[in-house]
C-alpha cells in the first residue's frame, strides 16, 4: 500500500508582515489563511503548521486505537482524541517540541487499565506518532466512559 497526498502553499512578503494560503490538492482544504502570527500569538482564524500537525495526529491516531482494540478483539463503540502541537524556541529557535493526545472512549469489555494499555499500545502503531517520533515529545492520557 502506498498513498500520496499534496498540499501546497503560496507565501507573500516576509515572515512576520507576510501571509500565505493553504490548499490541499483534494479539495477539503481550500484557501486555507496563514501567517507567523497564527503560529504563535492569535489564530483569528487562520491555521498553522502546528494546527494541521495536531489535525493529522488526532486523525491517524484515532483510526490507528480503533484498529488497535479492534485486532484485540474490543473494537470501540467511539473514541474522542483531541490533539495539542506544541511550539517553542526552548532550543534556541522555533521547534515543534511535543504533541499532548488526550483520548476518551467507549469501549465494551474494557476496563481502565486496559483502555490505558491499547492506547499505549496504538501510540507506537500510529504512522504520524511514527514520523514524530525521535524527534518530538509524545503523551497520551486516556480516559474510559462509561
């Protein structure tokens, strides 16, 4: 299996005057504002980097912890995962430094700890956690409902 998806950007000016647009070539994003500001002060509805990072990370994993419990057998009822990307100039310039998924969940046949260890578990399968990984800080907290 192989899959390619496209996305481009067009820049105008500089980086902390200047402002670009998103499009992804599938059409579910379209002229999609950005700008330095967006990143690190007020969004005012504009994404950034960091924004569609915690999107593809929330996304993957989510398929990735419903494939998890399902191979094991206690395929999910529904899973919630919000995503939060980090960026900060700790290191001496801007880094993307940790993602912070939090995942509640309704799962029959499983208990807390359980539900704690699958989400570990679809963590390490998770092919952006995987393009992340090494390179940034990674968490997870997982809360069963019900």
């Amino acid at each position: 299996m192989k899959a390619e998806r496209n996305a481009e950007v067009v820049w105008e000016g500089t980086l902390v005057k200047g402002h670009g647009t998103l499009n992804g070539k599938s059409g579910a994003l379209t002229n999609m504002p950005l700008t330095w500001a967006s990143r690190v002060e007020r969004s005012d509805g504009r994404t950034s980097p960091e924004e569609l990072i915690a999107a593809a990370h929330a996304g993957c994993y989510a398929m990735a912890f419903a494939a998890t419990l399902e191979r094991d057998g206690t395929p999910p009822e529904s899973l919630h995962v919000a995503a939060t990307c980090a960026i900060d100039d700790a290191s001496g310039g801007p880094k993307i430094s940790q993602v912070h998924l939090n995942v509640t969940g309704r799962v029959p046949g499983l208990d807390q700890a359980r539900f704690e260890e699958e989400a570990q578990k679809a963590e390490k399968g998770c092919p952006v956690s995987n393009a992340l990984r090494n390179n940034v800080a990674i968490s997870v907290t997982a809360r069963l409902e019900g």
